[in-house]
C-alpha cells in the first residue's frame, strides 16, 4: 500500500462525530428489535409460568447488523465512529444478556 498517496488519512474529529450521530437513528432499528424480542419473550414466559430463554437469534442478528454500520464505518476511514459503534454494540449486547444471568 502507497503511504504517500494524498487523501488516505484518516478522518477529522468532527467528521467522525458528524457521521456518527448520523448513523445512530438507524442503529435504533436493530437495538429497538433486539430490546424488544429480550423484553416480550421474558414478558411471555413469566405470564404463562415458564423460564425465560434467551432469544439467540435475535440477539445475534441484531448484533451483526449494528456491528456491520462498524464495519462500514471503519472501511469508510472513521475509525474513530467505528470504535464507538462496537463499543456502544457491545455494552448494549451486554445489557440485554444481563436479563438471563
């Protein structure tokens, strides 16, 4: 790779901020869905006397789509709104597992 081809930097501060608060009403899509399949499926189990089990797939695909927005961002050179889009997915992630331990 060409170290000294102009227009390869990495983005400004500002810009990664911009794009970042751009992005974050469409991460609310796949959190929302992740919230709600833990929320309603704890909500039902409890209601009929069972266990809640942890909806996997739910939590799994939510969790690829946002950390895909992260790769997107990353590939786009704002690695900086990358970072905080998986840090963001991983605390959320952690807080919907939360519920089951």
């Amino acid at each position: 790779m060409n170290q000294d081809r102009p227009g390869r930097e990495p983005r400004s501060a500002l810009a990664n901020l911009g794009i970042f608060l751009a992005v974050l009403p469409f991460n609310v899509l796949p959190a929302g869905y992740a919230w709600l399949a833990v929320g309603i499926g704890g909500w039902a189990a409890t209601k009929n006397g069972e266990q809640p089990t942890l909806p996997v797939w739910e939590i799994a695909g939510s969790g690829s789509a946002l950390l895909a927005v992260a790769l997107g961002l990353a590939w786009g050179r704002f690695r900086a709104a990358a970072a905080a889009q998986v840090g963001l997915t991983a605390v959320l992630m952690a807080w919907l597992l939360s519920a089951y331990s």
